[in-house]
C-alpha cells in the first residue's frame, strides 16, 4: 500500500473539485424536490447555466 507523504505533496485539480461541488449542489435540490426528478429547467437552474451563457457573452 502506498500512503501519501506527510507534507502537503497532495495536487488539487481544480475541475474535478468544482465538478464535484456542482454535483453536490444538485443532490441537494434532488432531495428537496417534490417530483421523482428535476426538471430540465430545474437543473439548468441549479447549475447557474444561464447565468454562465450570460458570462460567457459578455452582456
């Protein structure tokens, strides 16, 4: 078995972290949703895709 050296040799990878926190955000609207499943809508909400098309074009 391999452990990893004590000394913060660890490397962050910043998308899988972030791709994490987005699939963190729609377990949590998952759960308090009333419906067996989100919605198309209710997921683009939640993953802010509008607001990112938004970024993304400048306006």
């Amino acid at each position: 078995m391999h452990v990893a050296p004590v000394g913060g040799t660890a490397v962050q990878d910043h998308v899988a972290l972030a791709e994490i926190e987005l699939c963190g955000e729609l377990i949590i609207a998952a759960s308090a949703a009333h419906e067996e499943r989100l919605s198309l809508g209710r997921i683009d909400e939640v993953l802010k895709v509008a607001q990112e098309r938004e970024d993304a074009s400048g306006e």
